[in-house]
C-alpha cells in the first residue's frame, strides 16, 4: 500500500455519494480489481457506507491517495 499523500499514479478516483436509507449514507467508486483499462460501464463497484455524508466523504477522500489515486472526483 502507499503511503498517504503520494504522488497518483492512477489519476482521479471517482465516486458518487448517495443517500441510501435514514441516516445511511453510501459512496460507490470503481473496485480495486478492476482490470486496468475497463471499459466504461464495465467496472466493478466497490462502495463504503456510513451514517453522515461528511463521514463516507472523508473516508473516500483519505483512502484514495493510500492507494495512488491524485485526487477524488465527486460526480453527482
């Protein structure tokens, strides 16, 4: 794993934040197991769930640099 605030490697991270019940909260993004050139559409999600969207957002946004990715793009 990389360290966090690596320099990316892999780019932006995207992710779309969506409310999925009371007081549940879900970001889903592209899976670490996706093969390298996936096409769009194509990819497998992988998702964290919490119950604030200030939470799920900051869990995203400080796991993606561990994993190379530059920055988080937040897609509605």
């Amino acid at each position: 794993m990389l360290k966090p605030n690596a320099p990316g490697i892999k780019g932006d991270l995207h992710a779309r934040l969506e409310r999925i019940d009371s007081g549940m909260f879900r970001a889903v993004f592209a899976g670490e197991l996706n093969p390298e050139n996936a096409a769009a559409g194509q990819e497998w999600p992988d998702a964290h769930i919490g119950d604030t969207p200030e939470g799920v957002r900051g869990w995203v946004e400080s796991m993606a640099p561990q994993l190379g990715y530059r920055r988080v793009i937040w897609d509605s």
